[in-house]
C-alpha cells in the first residue's frame, strides 16, 4: 500500500538497505518495512557453498592432466563483496543482475589459477605423487590477500578428488609401474631368498659354535681330570716321599742301633777278654788238675759226668774194658736231669 513494503531476511542472510543512495541499515536476518520508491535493497547470503570443478591442464613435462575436485567457501566481507558485485534485489525478490550466480565460477576461476600455477613447475609423476602437497599450496594461495580474501569470501575446504593423465600417458605409466613393481617383487624374492641364505647360514654358525664349545668343554673336562690325576699323583708321591724318608729314618735309626749293639758287645766282649786275660793270667802256671778240681763243687753234674768220661779217655790204655749198661746211663743223664 502506497509503496510501503516488508521483508523478511534469514540468518544465513546479509541484508543492506540504501534510501536515495545513503546507507540505512545491514545486517543478517533483519526483519523490517520500507519505502519501495526510494529504497534498494542488496542481499547476500552467508551459508557456505561447495562448487565442483574439473580442469584440463598441462605439467611441467607436457603431460595433459585432468583434475578433479571440489571447493566450499563463504562469504565474510558482504560490503567488500557487493562493492565488486552486485547482489542488489528487484522489486519480486529476485536478483536484477546474475553477478550472484557468476560468482561460483569466479571462484572456480581463482582455483584454477592457483592450480595452473603449480603445475606448471612440476612433472606428472610428481603430482601423481604429491596430491597433498598440491592441495595444501593451492590452499594457501587462495587464503592469500589476493586469493579469494579480495572478494570478501573465505576458503572453508578445497579437496582434489583425482589427478589422472590422458589415457596414452596412463598406460605407459601403468606399464612403467608394472615394470616396478615386478622388480619389486624380484627384489623381494631375492631379499627373501637372501635371507633363507643368511638364516640357514647363522643357523650352521650356531651348529659349528655350539660344537666348538662342546669340545671346548670336554677339552676343559679332560685338562680338569688330568690336573686331579696329577694332583692325585704328587699326593702320592708325596705319601711315597714321606713313608721313604720315614723308613730311610727308621734304617738310620737301626743302623745306630745296630753299630750301638755292636759297640756294646765289642765292648762286652772286651771285658769279657779282659776277665778271661785276667783269669788266665792269675792261673797261669796252676796245674790244671788242680783247676778241675777247685771246679767239682760248682759244676752241673753233666760237667762232671763229661769230666769223667774224659779221665777215663785219658786213662784208656789202663782199662782193658768198660761196659756202660743202658741202664746206668739212664740213670747217670736223670741224675744229670735231676
């Protein structure tokens, strides 16, 4: 009525009123009326938005590359954005221009150009490699002051879904890789192999050493039996040793006791001499009759009897005969028993 109007903006709306040209109002989700005649309205909207892409691009070695990815951004600056925009409303609540659905492709266009920009310093096989590394300097470039910052947008996330050569080019890489991977599996095989080698190989180090500590052992074993043998031997030796030294000490021994004995019964003797040259000598010239006969009262009747066959010996040319009757020497040898 009368050109009196409501609107009605969402949250995730940016909305900017100018009367005759001046600011009046902004702000999201704003809720108010106006004059028509005299008013324009511009409205931006806040939400995030993803854009997919795909670009045909050339690496350093000349290598056709198709890229395919997606990009999400938003809006943070609307003033700044609709300064190079125009998102102005018409009367129907439509945009009077397409600037708004232009500007997923500029984005998409700044995308490419950060894109094009490092592929052109690297190979294919290096961005076939390095799909991160691609991404993360494609991200900062876009998040630089002249990236995406000049539109008043900001980068939410950028993902590159797949980097793939021409077909040509993909088999030959695919054959290359093939090649690659057989060698390896070659190098596998021979690394595997090489390492039965080595195994089987320690295993026999572990055989020979283990035989070599066993002789070992018994070679200490048998030096061990021969020092207790030995040892056993000086010990006996030792006891040979001692008992010699204590039988060469009893003989010494002996021998002193004999050469004493010997001492003794020469000196006995001697005195025994002695007594006999003394009797002799005291006797000498005495008739031995007479020594017979101071000797009858002391001698053994066997003496005596012995003494009397000896007269008779003397006297045998006087006796014609002499019978001696069993009888009477019986009784002349108990008598001498007696």
């Amino acid at each position: 009525m009368f050109g009196l109007r409501y609107t009605k903006a969402t949250p995730s709306t940016y909305l900017i009123q100018y009367r005759n040209g001046a600011l009046v109002r902004e702000g999201a989700g704003l809720a108010f009326f106006y004059f028509a005649p005299s008013a324009s309205l511009v409205s931006v909207p806040l939400e995030s938005v993803d854009v997919p892409f795909m670009f045909n691009e050339v690496s350093a070695d000349f290598q056709e590359v198709t890229i395919q990815g997606q990009v999400t951004y938003r809006v943070t600056d609307p003033k700044r954005l609709t300064g190079l925009m125009n998102f102005t409303l018409a009367g129907n609540g439509t945009y009077v221009s397409e600037d708004p659905t232009r500007l997923p492709q500029r984005v998409v266009n700044a995308v490419q150009v950060q894109l094009r920009s490092v592929l052109s310093g690297q190979t294919l096989e290096t961005l076939l490699g390095a799909s991160e590394r691609l991404v993360q300097t494609v991200r900062d470039g876009l998040r630089g002051a002249d990236g995406l910052a000049a539109l008043g947008l900001e980068l939410v996330n950028l993902a590159v879904l797949a980097v793939r050569p021409n077909p040509e080019t993909a088999r030959a890489l695919e054959s290359t890789v093939r090649e690659q991977i057989l060698k390896q599996a070659d190098d596998a095989t021979y690394r595997r192999r090489n390492a039965a080698i080595e195994q089987e190989r320690a295993i026999k180090e572990n055989e020979l050493n283990t035989e070599i500590a066993v002789e070992t052992k018994k070679r200490q074993i048998r030096d061990a039996q021969l020092e207790a043998e030995r040892a056993a031997l000086e010990k006996r030796q030792q006891i040979q040793q001692q008992d010699m030294a204590g039988r060469i000490d009893l003989e010494d021994r002996n021998k002193a006791l004999s050469r004493l004995r010997a001492e003794n019964a020469q000196t006995e003797a001697d005195a025994r001499a002695y007594a006999v040259s003394a009797l002799m000598r005291g006797v000498q010239g005495v008739d031995p009759k007479v020594l017979l006969a101071l000797n009858v009262g002391n001698a053994e009747p066997g003496a005596l009897i012995a003494q009397a066959f000896q007269g008779l010996a003397e006297n045998a040319q006087r006796i014609g005969e002499l019978n001696i009757s069993p009888d009477l020497l019986q009784q002349l040898t108990g008598g001498g028993k007696g």
